[in-house]
C-alpha cells in the first residue's frame, strides 16, 4: 500500500493518492467523440473571465506564489489545460492514460500527478523540501537540472519523482501500458475538500468503472 510520509518543515498541503491497476482488457481507450463531447461541455461552460475568478485557480495560484513561482508565467496545469481547451487549442494527445486523466484535470480543475508503479522502487513517498544541488529530471527536460532547495518535492526511495505540484519526473512517467497508476490529488490550501473528492472518483469511475477496464 503506498502511502505519504511527510519530512520537515513543510507549507500547509496535503496530497491524496489514488491507486488504479490496469484492467483484463488494459486502458480504456478515449475515442475522438468522447474527448469532443466533453471538451464542448468545458468550452460552453466556462470562458476565461469566469476562469480568473474561480475559488480553485485562485487557490493554486496564491500557493505557486508561496513557494516563488509566478503563475501568470508557469501556470498551474489545470488552469493551462482549460486555457488551452477554451482557446479552441488541440488538446495534447499522448497515451489512454495521460490523456484520461488530463480530461479530469480540466474538468475538475484539480491538478494531477500520475507515476508508474513500474517505476516506483518503494511504497513509501516523501513530500520534503529539495536538497540545493539535489537533480531532478522533468518531463520535458533535455537533461536533470539541479534543485535550489527552494522547491517542495515528492521522492521515492530519494529519487525526486515531482515537483509537487506542479512538474512529475521523466523516469517515473506514463508509458501507457502500465500495470498501475499512482494518482497523486495536488491539494493546496483554499481548495474544496469536496473537488479533491470529486476528481478522486472520477478517476475511478473513468478507469476502473468505464468498460474499456
């Protein structure tokens, strides 16, 4: 069972995981229709002047200030993803996995971080401020970059899996054919319980109740 260890003197959050394992028939497949149906309801729901006074974007934005990043220039991934859905941009395509659980992301406006369990060398994570020099290797990263020690991180093992919440690790991502998936719930300060709690059963209604599992 995995569970979160928390070291240090660390800012007010509390992460939820969620462990979904792959099902007899792998992952369940997001058709075009599906992605269109529930992007429209994200687009006709919603513009971006309703998005800036959301409680929740709102939330995460004051907790990247927090820990000295601007969120205007690295924005929160839910909020990137609505933006990007409300623009009419195409929405990233990148495996059944990723691309289910960026869908909730959006539609919850929780932002998520998923890991591979085939990856993961110990069942014990640790949310802890980084070591200054200490490399982490983000998706998206040419090569690791070292840490200023500034950054609250999740390790396994004391490798940095992400920089919570914001960034997962290259070593630990979504192939697509896992065997399981640890979903890490950023929960910040300001955030409704109740939204945390909804993006936890989506992701087990869309992965383990849809019938693709």
């Amino acid at each position: 069972m995995f569970h979160i260890t928390r070291q240090g003197d660390l800012p007010d959050v509390e992460p939820r995981i969620v462990l979904i394992k792959r099902g007899e028939n792998g992952w369940p497949e997001l058709s075009d229709e599906e992605l269109n149906q529930r992007l429209d309801v994200i687009r006709n729901s919603l513009t971006l002047d309703d998005l800036r006074e959301q409680n929740d974007v709102a939330a995460y934005r004051q907790f990247y200030w927090r820990l000295g990043i601007d969120p205007t220039k690295k924005r929160p991934s839910a909020e990137a993803l609505v933006r990007r859905i409300i623009a009419g941009k195409p929405f990233p395509r990148i495996n059944p996995i990723v691309d289910r659980y960026n869908l909730i992301s959006a539609e919850m406006r929780v932002s998520l971080g998923a890991f591979s369990v085939d990856h993961l060398l110990d069942n014990e994570l640790v949310l802890r401020m980084a070591e200054k020099g200490e490399k982490f290797l983000g998706i998206g990263f040419p090569e690791p970059k070292p840490c200023s020690g500034k950054e609250l991180v999740l390790s396994v093992s004391d490798e940095i899996i992400a920089l919570y919440p914001y960034r997962d690790s290259h070593n630990s991502r979504i192939r697509g054919d896992d065997s399981a998936v640890l979903f890490v719930l950023c929960a910040v300060p300001g955030i409704d319980e109740n939204r945390i709690e909804g993006a936890a059963d989506a992701l087990i209604s869309e992965f383990i109740g849809s019938k693709g599992s």
